[in-house]
C-alpha cells in the first residue's frame, strides 16, 4: 500500500490545496483533496480486474469551488436539511443562511465542502489513509460553538473506504456529517445508474413536505417504490405516480436503517451486472438518504464527461433531516465534554 501527494491548485484566497493518492495492493486507488475533504477518484476493479473510477468529479479544484452538486465531499456542520434555517437549543433560537428555498441545506453557504481542512498521512501494516482535520468556529454559518472535526479516511486490502468522523464542541450544538459521493459501478462517465440493482435495508422511510422536510411521519415502505428491501434496479419504479417521488424529482429520501444498536450496520447495496462491481454501504447512524442524482444538469466533470441527470447516486449515512426540529427523531445535538462519533464504510467487491 502506498501514498503520494502533490498540489492541487490554490484558493481565490491564496490557500494552497493538495491532492493525496492512496493505492492499496488490490488494485483500489482513491484521490482525496484537503480542499472540502473531497473524494476526487475512486479506482476499483470490475470482474475481469478492469478498473475504472466510479465517482463523479472534477478534473480541477476549479469546479469544485462552486460544485452545486456537492460531488464527493464530506457534507456538515449539518447534512440535509434544516427547515426554515431555524433551530431552538437549550432556550436560544439560531438561524442558518436559508440557501434551498427557505431551508438551510448541508452546512450552509460555506459549508465543511469549501473549506481547506489540515490533512496528515496515515498508514499502519493494514491500512492508508489521511486525516483531515478542521476548526469550525463559534457562529460559523450561524450554529454554535467551537467544533473540532476530524475525518480518516482510509482503504485497506479488503476494498473498503473506512471513513471514521469525531467531532467536540466547547457549546451545545447540532452536528450531521456525511460524505457525498456519487458513484456510477459502470464508471463515471458512462451514462445513467437506472440499471444499477439497489437493495436498502428498511422497513421505514421519512416522507417529506414538498420542500423536501420530513413529515415526521416513519411510514412503511411495504407496496410502495420506496421498498427495496430486495434488490430492485433504480429505473423499475422511479417515474411511478407516487406522491413521495414527484416530491423528489426521483429517489431523493432518507430511510430507516434496521438496527438494534449503534454498531456498524448495512444500510444499503447496489450491483452494477454489466461490470460485476457491488457497493455496499455501512454506518454506525440511524438513517441513510438514497439521491439519484435527479439535480445533476451537465457538470464538466473529469476526463471530459458531461454529467447528465441521474448519472450518479448517493447514499449519504446520517441522521434524519431536520432532526433539529423534530424531537420524535434520534438527536443530533452534541455537547461539551461529548464526542460525536461517526463511522461509515464503502465496501467494493463483484458479483461473479
Ligand atoms: C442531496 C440532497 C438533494 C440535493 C443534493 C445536492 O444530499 O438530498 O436534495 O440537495 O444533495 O444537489
């Protein structure tokens, strides 16, 4: 296993970025940016050991200063959405810039993704990795308290990404993170995900408003396109006429994970049958939201692609959207003398 790094360009204010290539001996090589701590590539064999990078992206830290998609990022202070850009804690109402409609969404207008975190290698006998670290301060984008963050990223032999997220504040506060990669098994210029294979391990989903906020309702998957608890490709039901995916323009939901405690749990699969690859997704958090990618409008991505409509899906680990206002669902406030712990795993294997 080895690392390299080199520079990746410099900020409009004059930061210099750095971009880390971490190879493992399975033939995985995945390209990390201290800019956003952002996934630029992700090389994985497919079952004839061809490899191709599975993530969209930029070719230049260029594109992702602006990045409206959020490509490959690590999303916070808070993930998803805040209704409203309002939350109370402990006596105090905060506000957040409203910057999707009237909600606030992942983190803000500068949110942890365009930011310049510190970044130091890592590598032990099993794994690579980088740790990314970044001071949020007391009233950055509005929320409270001095938060420490720090993300390691890391492969091992078995082609996993391990992306381990701890976070203290010195204030009561509100913290989701997760990463934002959109991923495309065929490769990620090769056109749609409708005929990748999804399976998620839910009974329940969190339906939304028409802004994307949930109800608050858990409803049941059962009978609806909502249900993947076996595996189903994306495009079978996607432009079904059900209330939920007009909503979302498509799959653009949080669901429930099935759990019975906080331990790494699989939260969802997906299998690419013309290349073999299957992605499967773990997470320490209660909830995972399934994008497919139905706001992707021909971003100039890496290699020359043109990223079109659905050319991409996430699956984003964390907890609820708008947790802050609804207090039904698990919390995400974090205090003083806490530590937020986030554990995630993005597995790479094929089907033979
Ligand atoms: C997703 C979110 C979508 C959209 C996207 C960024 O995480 O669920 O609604 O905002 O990020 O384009």
């Amino acid at each position: 296993m080895n690392i390299t790094k080199k520079a990746f360009g410099t900020t409009p204010d004059g930061q210099e970025v750095e971009l880390y290539t971490l190879t493992n001996d399975n033939d995985m090589t995945i390209k990390i940016t201290s800019y956003g701590a952002i996934v630029v590539s992700l090389f994985v064999p497919d079952q004839d050991g061809k490899v191709a990078d599975v993530v969209l992206g930029y070719e230049k830290l260029d594109g992702y200063l602006q990045n409206d998609p959020y490509f490959g990022c690590i999303v916070g202070r808070y993930a998803n959405r805040i209704a409203k850009g309002k939350f109370s804690l402990e006596g105090r109402e905060y506000t957040l810039a409203q910057n999707n409609g009237e909600n606030a969404l992942h983190g803000g207008l500068v949110g942890f993704n365009k930011v310049v975190w510190e970044c130091e290698t890592v590598q032990t006998d099993d794994i690579v990795g980088v740790r990314l670290s970044y001071l949020s301060k007391n009233g950055e984008e509005g929320y409270p308290g001095n938060l420490n963050v720090n993300i390691l990223y890391s492969i091992n032999n078995n082609n996993e990404l391990k992306i381990d997220c701890e976070a203290t504040t010195d204030k009561a506060t509100v913290i989701n993170l997760t990463h934002h990669g959109y991923f495309n098994l065929k490769g990620h210029d090769t056109g749609d995900i409708l005929n990748h294979e999804v399976t998620i391990n839910a009974d329940r989903y969190t339906p939304t408003d028409e802004t994307a906020i949930p109800t608050g309702e858990l409803a049941d998957v059962d009978g609806t396109p909502m249900d993947f608890r076996s595996a189903t490709t994306i495009g079978a039901r996607i432009e079904d006429d059900f209330e939920q995916l007009k909503l979302g323009n498509g799959y653009d939901h949080n669901w429930v994970i099935n759990r019975s405690k906080d331990d790494l749990a699989l939260a969802a699969k997906a299998v690419d049958k013309t290349s073999g690859r299957v992605l499967e997704v773990f997470t320490t958090k209660p909830g995972v939201q399934f994008y497919t990618g139905n706001f992707i409008e021909g971003q100039k991505g890496k290699d020359g692609a043109v990223y079109k409509k659905r050319g991409g899906f996430c699956f984003e680990p964390q907890f609820f959207p708008d947790s802050p206002n609804q207090p039904q669902f698990p919390s995400a406030v974090l205090h003083p003398g806490e530590v937020y712990q986030h554990k995630m795993a993005y597995k790479f294997s094929v089907s033979k």
